[in-house]
C-alpha cells in the first residue's frame, strides 16, 4: 500500500511539474498535468493488480507474443525509411505507428491465450520442481479437520493453497442462519487457523477465480487443472468429477483406509453388535475406526458383544466394509478379563 501512495505521489508531482515547466507555467494547465500523471499511476496499479493473477506462463508468453509482433511490424515497415518525399514520410509514420500498435497488440492477446500451448525450457526446469508442490484444499477436507492432524504429524510439508472462493464459501457457511452449517463453518475457518501456526506448513490464499465457471468444485477443478496440481478433498462426487477431467487426488479418506490395520478372512474379533443390518439376519457392528462390521445372524445377538470370524473385506472409496458370521457370545467374565488386560 506504502508502494503504491508513493508511486501515485511521484506522478502526480511529476505531471504537474512536467507541464509548468515544458508547456505552460500557468497554475490551471498544470493541474491537468497532475491529473494525468494521477490517472497513469491509477493505469499502471490496475496493469500490475491484472499481473499479479496471471501466472508466469501467461505472462512469459505475453511477452514473447509482444516482442514477435513488434518485430514483424519493424520488418513490415522496413520499406518506409527509403521514402523521401516529406508528405509521404508523415504518412510513413503514421503507417509504422499504426502496424506497431496492430501486431504488438496481436502478439500480446495471441502470446497470452497460447502460452499453455507451448513449452519454456526455464518454466519445464521448474515446473519439474514445484508443480508436485502444488496442492490445492477444498471446503469439504478444510471443514473435517483431519488434514490439520496429518500436518502436524510431518507427512505433508510446504505450500497449502487456498482458493479465495473457497475461503469466500467457508465464511458463508459460517454466518449460515443453520446452527449445524454455522458450527461447521467456524470449525473450518479455526482449522485453517490452527494449520497458518503448524511449523512447516504455509498457507497460500489466492484470488484466482473463474467468473464463468459455476460452483465452488467445478472452480477447483479448472485452478487444478490450470496450475497442474493436486487436489486434496475427501468429497466422493468431486474426487470422481476431478478424476475424469485427468485431475490428480489426494483422498483424505483412502489414506485413512490406507491406515486401517489389515484384516484377513478368517481372522476372528470380538465386537458388540450395535443395530440390526439392512438384511433381517444380519446385524451391525463398529470397531473403534468407525469400520462396519456386518454379521451373519447376528440380529438376535443386538446389545451383546460376540465374537465373529471375517468372511470377506469389502474396500470402496466411501471406506472400508467387513462382513463376518457369529461365532459365540462372549461370557460378561470373559469380557471383564478382556478389559483388565
């Protein structure tokens, strides 16, 4: 902000001297002066607020497209300088000027929208480096809370980017009317809190946003696929969405899968049957995370803890389903003997 007030005090001062002194050293006139240098200062904050959102690719190839078709113009009009009749070279002017304006302007708008199109060797080198650095948070992972844990156990390190939109829609859930939408807003902003503090984490707020793109996920797919990063989420519609669109997911949910202890058929375990399962015979079951264990006539048993041998594992992106028949129900001084051990 400090930069800015004094690059619009620098032209401002610099326009009205500049007319003063070269043009007219009257007090009016001078003041359009500073009003012009006012309204360049306005131009160039509002050039470098449109940079600042473009990436290096697009403004590498700006560039280029920019230089491309400036030389082309010089190379057009080379024929002009042999010209030498005085009327002719005022129109030679104004021809060169004219052809300046059309290709530089032609190769800034082509070089912007093709740069995705074409490979810079520096961008490769460090594309190489960053671009698995990527990774992007939805609201569904933020608002779970369990990224904030796997942070600070160490296993994910750097940058954490957070799309503003995505920011936006947190605190719109967090002034929700709904208590239970208020309560879950609050807990992702106090997430996102708590990971700024977490050592070896930095979180990147950006203001990249697609207008024309409606919803928050069919945004976080287009900056993921712009930005070629990852998307980290643990939202089952969004994870097949980005999947199809070639997106790369970091599933906070499989990797918890990927964590549970492995169970094998045959294996027998002791649980309490908590509730009666979708088939009449069939009861429910939990084991301490949160995996459904479904038995086989296990519906007569409801309040009792038995003990069951796993028949098959089921393993789905939603989580992990094991499906066992009873064995026997564990005697209450079994169970005792259990929780003394």
């Amino acid at each position: 902000m400090l930069i800015r007030f004094l690059l619009i005090t620098a032209c401002s001062i610099s326009g009205f001297f500049i007319s003063y002194i070269n043009f007219d050293k009257s007090i009016p006139f001078s003041f359009i002066g500073l009003l012009l240098g006012l309204l360049i200062a306005l131009t160039v904050i509002q050039i470098e607020q449109v940079i600042r959102k473009a990436s290096l690719r697009i403004i590498l190839g700006g560039v280029i497209g920019t230089i491309i078709g400036l030389l082309i113009a010089l190379l057009l009009s080379y024929g002009l300088r042999f010209i030498t009749n005085l009327e002719k070279q005022e129109i030679a002017l104004w021809i060169f000027m004219l052809l300046t304006c059309i290709l530089g302007y032609l190769g800034l708008v082509i070089g912007t929208k093709k740069s995705e199109e074409v490979s810079f060797p520096l961008l490769g080198s460090l594309r190489g480096v960053r671009a698995s650095d990527v990774r992007i948070l939805d609201t569904s992972v933020i608002i779970d809370g369990r990224i904030a844990d796997i942070c600070d156990t160490g296993f994910i390190e750097g940058n954490l980017i957070v799309p503003r939109f995505v920011l936006d829609e947190l605190q719109h859930i967090a002034d929700s009317s709904d208590s239970m939408k208020r309560s879950r807003g609050r807990r992702g902003l106090d997430i996102l809190n708590r990971m700024q503090k977490t050592i070896g984490i930095n979180i990147e707020i950006i203001d990249q946003d697609f207008p024309k793109v409606k919803g928050v996920d069919g945004k976080l797919v287009a900056l993921a696929r712009k930005m070629n990063g990852k998307l980290i989420t643990n939202d089952f519609n969004l994870n097949k969405v980005a999947e199809l669109q070639g997106i790369k997911i970091l599933n906070v949910n499989e990797l918890a899968n990927a964590l549970k202890p492995v169970v094998l058929p045959g294996e027998t375990m002791v649980v309490k049957v908590i509730k009666e399962g979708k088939e009449p015979a069939h009861g429910v079951a939990y084991l301490d995370d949160g995996t459904m264990v479904v038995i086989d006539h296990g519906s007569r048993n409801l309040g009792a803890t038995v003990e069951v041998a796993v028949t098959s594992v089921l393993q789905t992106t939603a989580g992990r389903m094991i499906f066992s028949e009873m064995k026997s129900v564990v005697p209450e001084k079994r169970m005792q003997g259990l929780n003394t051990l």
